[in-house]
C-alpha cells in the first residue's frame, strides 16, 4: 500500500452527523466501495461519495454552541468559551481531492456528460473551500494540498512529502478565490438534491468568509501577537488592517449578488400584526423556507439514525414529550437574562425603546444578587415593581424574543410555563429546598409555582444537586422547538446559511468600509426589524447593525465567531466598556404579602456557587485566538504562538 501524506493520520475534529436529503442523508452503508473503480462506475458512487464529503462540513447545529457564549448556557453551568468551530482533517481533505481525480477520468472515460463533470467538481471545491473556512479561522495559516498527493512519494525508507504552511492571507484569499470561481460554475438551481451547494450556497459562504477575514484584519491589532513569535514573522498568525477594506468589498459583492438576484427574500416580511410577527418568526426555523434559505442540511425525516434530540432535550419540563421513557433531562438550554434585556420593547407605534427589563422601582437594574439562591436577606430590601400577572414583564417584547424565547408566563403548547424561583410572605424565600410552601390566606403558594416538579419549568433544585431538568436563568430556547408538540427527534433543517445572515453582512461591510447608512445598509436593517414589527427606521450605524445581528442570529452559532473575527474575546487591561462574561438569571417570585399574589423579579447572577458580583471580562490572551496546530511535529508544520 502506498504511504500517504503523513498529515492524514490526523484527528478529525469535524462534526459527524449526516446531511443533505435522500442518499445525503444516510452513510450507513460500505465504506470499503467509497473509493476507486466502483465511484467511476456511476453518478449514483460518485453521489455517495459527494454525500460522504459533506457530511464533514463544518457547520454548527441546532444552536449547541450558543450555549458557551454570553448569549445562554446549559442548566447546569459552565464557562464561557472563546473559541470558534474548528477544522482539522486532511483525510477527508485527501478524499476531496480524490473525488476531483475520479470525477474526471468517469468523464475522461465517457460515463458522465461534461456538464455534469464540472458540476461536481465545482461541488467538491465548494466542501474543499468550506474545510479551509474552518481551518483559517481557527488556526491561520495552513497547508493548501488541492490533490491527493499519492503519486508524489517516492517509497524510500526516508520518504515523506511535508506541505508547508500557507500564509494566513493566502489561506483567506484561497478560499475567497475558490469560492468566486465555484460560484461561477455551480448551477442557480439544483434538481439532484435541495440540500446540496448551489450558486447562491457559494456566494453565502463567500460572503461570510470575507466579512470574516475582513474583521480580522481590521482588528487583529486589538489582541496583536508579539512579533518575537515565529509563527508571526512568517506571517502564518497574522493579519494587517491593510487588508481589511479589499476584504469587506468582497463581501459586499457576493451579498449584493445575492440580493440583486432576486431570488431571496425575508420570509414574512411584512406582518400585518405582532401577533403575525411572532408566527411567522417561530415557523421559519420549523421547515426550509426558500425564500431564505441559502444552505444548510436536513434532518432525514426524524429517523433515529439521522436526527438529532434538540428538541427533547430542551423542551420545558411542562411540555416535554409526554410519552419518552428515561429521558436525561429537561429544559438544558437557558437563555441569559443580559439577552433578554437587549431585545427592546414596542412603543405605541411599534417603534422600538429600550428593552430592559423593569424589576426595580428605583430603576436600577445593573446590580445583581451574588447567587441565585440564599440571598433573600440582601433581595428583601429592595423595592421591586410588582406585577399582576407572571408574563406581564414581556409582554410588548420584541417579536424575536416572544418567538425564539421561553419567558416565565409565555403560554407553550397549549401550557401556560411557570418559571418561579421564589415566594414572599413573612420572609423572603428564594430557591429555599427546605420550606416548599407558604399560605396567604386560605391558599398555598408554592415556592417553584405549583405542588409538582412536572407542573413548573424553572429553578427546582438549583444550587443543590440540580438535576438539569428546570430552567435555571428564568428562560429557555424557543426557537426550534415544534409549538404542536415535543419531538424525540427533530426534523427541522438546519440554516447554516440564510438570506438575514447574507443581509447583516452586507450592513457591516458598507458600515466598517464606508461608514454610517452606506449603500443599502440602512434599507436592509430595517427590513430585517420590520419582520419583526418594527415600524420605526434606525440609521445603520456599526452599533446598531452589530446589535441587530446578535438579536436576530441568537442561537444560531453565530455570536462566538463575531467575538472571534471582530477580536473582542480580550481586551488589555479591561478598560471602560470591556463585556461582561457572567451569565445572569432573573428569577420570579410570588409576592404574597398582602394575601394575594403579584409577582416581582429579581436579578441574581446565574451560577449556583458564585460567591460575589464581580464583572469577569472576556479574557483570552491574544496568542490563543489561534487554536494549536495538531501533531505539527510529525509533519514538520511551525507550531503556533499558544504552543510555543
């Protein structure tokens, strides 16, 4: 057997679940036929091999890497990440590659037609510039191999070809080259597969890739590598602002391709109520839109084999899957409190104020109880707004939220969720396991809102031995879940790519390029927020759109790759303005003092063992945003600045 390039034995850090529909969907069968004779045999074994590259993409999904973000986290905690999905296998690279080579000599031997050649060659780019995408953002510079290198060796005992590592700007620019050139050669619309790349599929990623690129130019500075650094005086880990403006100009290209195509468009964009908003916003995540959808993969039809248990595992506890037997958990997915305060509220014109939420009478809403629990002596003496109603604190809410967000009060599937974490009588009783229930009157109020762990969805348990089946910030995700039901397995697809992506890149490249309300920048920011009722017009100014981009992408892997291309994990010496890291719950209580129930919320940092209030900062050391290069010895690779 001939010796391959060495860097192939390598982990593969990919994601493995299946994708596209029909044969895309399951690889299950002979791996041992994936390769030579049998792939040239037929378009069916060159498909099953296409289908076998996808499958290694690295894309996110279902919204799992949110929760290492400050956007939400799992029930029972966790830091928060600063790192972006990686890439690292040249095995599958090698199979790219290999599939180019047999694409070719099928067409050279007469079995597929021309167009159907360069068809699935440009395909096979596609994957190829996609596995770069996720190496260069994670890594920098890397080894480009565009063929599969067999041939090349030699046999001797001391044989072995070693690729050196490509620049970081020549590894941006390959993959920006790849994908203008597939784009030019992919179809406008595909008949063999609507999970499969397109024209459009390519001009999305392009248009990602280059925003990406573009950002880190700009702001490499703002986490700099010293220079003493090897990997840094090859220009391997490093990225000048000189680059940036040619970087957002693609960007804007691809996107306005895109746009001015015609093809896309928000899907329902013009709601004729909130009511509308809210529905329109919840079903476009529940089946693929094409007036939106870019690229992304499906889910088989809920079969065990395919699907994923997003929905299982992140149901409220009042309205999980009835009928599952030894489910793990409940309600893991908790959205932070900060987010549900940046979602802004509608005026009496629907245009947008400020979304923060009103706890406190004296208005002060930046301080936050040490713990979630045991703080009722320190909460009692502050002078809360009292509510009739658990839900009336968001009601009037962003459109996004009331679709994307489990809220306490929200009615979920027929179910009114209660999510409360305390009660009031003759003391104040936060997330107390030992006093279950106080009586006002002639009734009994219970400290989690009802008697059973089944008829509540938030706080049960917390800070001792939390089981994670309850909701521990005082929300939960929406977004996905099937309003008509839980599901053991999800067959939602999954937009890895969709057209308000395409428009916010489109906003944030004119913005950074050319300043405030460039271009269309300012017409497609408040289409975006028109969806979602908003009546009123906003310039778009840098702020605006970024804000615009965190509300809209929530959940959908987005937030941790714009902290890592924008270079705002860190900041030297957390001057003024630097983010706060900690995740934040606000935690209902029934107020029962005056015998009858009203409810208060209070603040109270999320994390079961935290033991003060103090602001910790995003903190990465600039070296780190380069993830280290595996097994670079063995290869022969300049290792990265964290690995020296």
């Amino acid at each position: 057997m001939k010796k391959i390039l060495s860097l192939i034995t390598i982990a593969a850090l990919a994601l493995n679940f299946t994708s596209c529909e029909a044969l895309f969907d399951n690889l299950e069968g002979d791996k041992s036929k994936l390769s030579g004779d049998y792939l040239a045999e037929s378009e069916a074994g060159l498909s099953r091999m296409m289908a076998s590259v996808y499958a290694s993409i690295p894309m996110g999904a279902f919204a799992n890497g949110d929760k290492n973000t400050d956007n939400a986290v799992d029930t029972h905690g966790g830091g928060i990440g600063n790192s972006t999905p990686s890439f690292w296998n040249y095995t599958t690279m090698r199979d790219v590659n290999n599939l180019i080579k047999i694409v070719e000599s099928s067409y050279q031997a007469g079995k597929i037609s021309e167009t159907l050649r360069d068809t699935y060659i440009a395909e096979a780019r596609f994957v190829r510039a996609y596995y770069y995408f996720g190496m260069v953002r994670a890594y920098g510079g890397v080894p480009i191999i565009t063929e599969p290198l067999d041939d090349k060796y030699d046999g001797g005992e001391n044989a072995g070809l070693y690729v050196p590592r490509s620049t970081e700007k020549e590894t941006w620019d390959f993959v920006l080259s790849e994908l203008t050139e597939v784009a030019k050669l992919l179809p406008e619309t595909r008949t063999d597969g609507a999970y499969r790349a397109d024209k459009w599929a390519a001009l999305g990623l392009k248009s990602r890739a280059a925003l990406y690129a573009a950002s880190v130019s700009k702001y490499w500075q703002n986490a700099a590598i010293d220079n003493s650094y090897e990997p840094v005086q090859k220009g391997l880990t490093y990225m000048e602002a000189s680059y940036a403006n040619d970087y957002y100009q693609q960007c804007i290209e691809a996107s306005e391709e895109i746009i001015n195509s015609g093809r896309f468009s928000l899907y329902n964009a013009e709601p004729a109520s909130l009511d509308a908003a809210i529905t329109g916003l919840s079903d476009l995540f529940l089946a693929k839109h094409d007036e939106e959808w870019i690229f992304g993969r499906s889910y088989n039809n809920g079969t065990p084999s395919a699907s994923n248990a997003f929905d299982w595992n992140n149901s409220p506890m009042q309205a999980k899957f009835s009928e599952a037997v030894g489910v793990w958990k409940w309600g893991c997915y908790n959205v932070n409190a900060d987010l549900a305060d940046l979602y802004p509220y509608y005026d009496s014109s629907n245009g947008a104020v400020d979304g923060t939420l009103a706890t406190r009478q004296d208005g002060v809403e930046t301080n936050w109880l040490a713990q979630v629990y045991a703080n009722s002596s320190e909460a009692s003496k502050i002078d809360y707004k009292g509510y009739s109603n658990m839900g009336d604190l968001f009601a009037k809410k962003d459109a996004r939220f009331q679709a994307w967000v489990i809220y306490p009060g929200i009615n979920f599937r027929g179910v009114d969720i209660v999510i409360q974490g305390g009660i009031w009588g003759d003391e104040l009783l936060i997330c107390d396991s030992e006093k279950d229930y106080v009586t006002a009157g002639s009734k009994k109020y219970y400290m989690y809102g009802a008697s059973n762990g089944d008829n509540y969805s938030g706080f049960n348990k917390l800070g001792h031995a939390n089981d994670g089946s309850w909701y521990s910030t005082g929300f939960g995700i929406r977004k996905y879940l099937d309003p008509a039901g839980a599901k053991q397995y999800s067959t939602n697809p999954w937009y890895d790519i969709r057209y308000t992506e395409i428009l916010l890149n489109y906003c944030e490249a004119q913005v950074e390029k050319n300043g405030a309300n460039a271009g269309d920048a300012k017409k497609h920011l408040n289409a975006i927020r028109r969806r979602a009722f908003f009546h009123d017009q906003i310039d778009a100014t840098l702020e605006n759109v970024l804000k615009e981009r965190r509300l809209e992408l929530a959940f959908e892997d987005d937030r941790a790759m714009t902290l890592h291309r924008r270079r705002e994990f860190y900041r030297p010496n957390h001057p003024a303005g630097v983010k706060e890291a900690r995740r934040h719950a606000i935690i209902p209580v029934a107020d029962v003092r005056s015998g009858k129930a009203q409810y208060i919320y209070v603040r109270a940092n999320m994390f079961a063992d935290d033991t003060d209030r103090l602001p910790v900062a995003y903190e990465l050391q600039p070296k780190n945003y380069y993830g280290g290069i595996p097994n670079y010895d063995k290869n022969k690779l300049v290792p990265n600045p964290s690995q020296l």
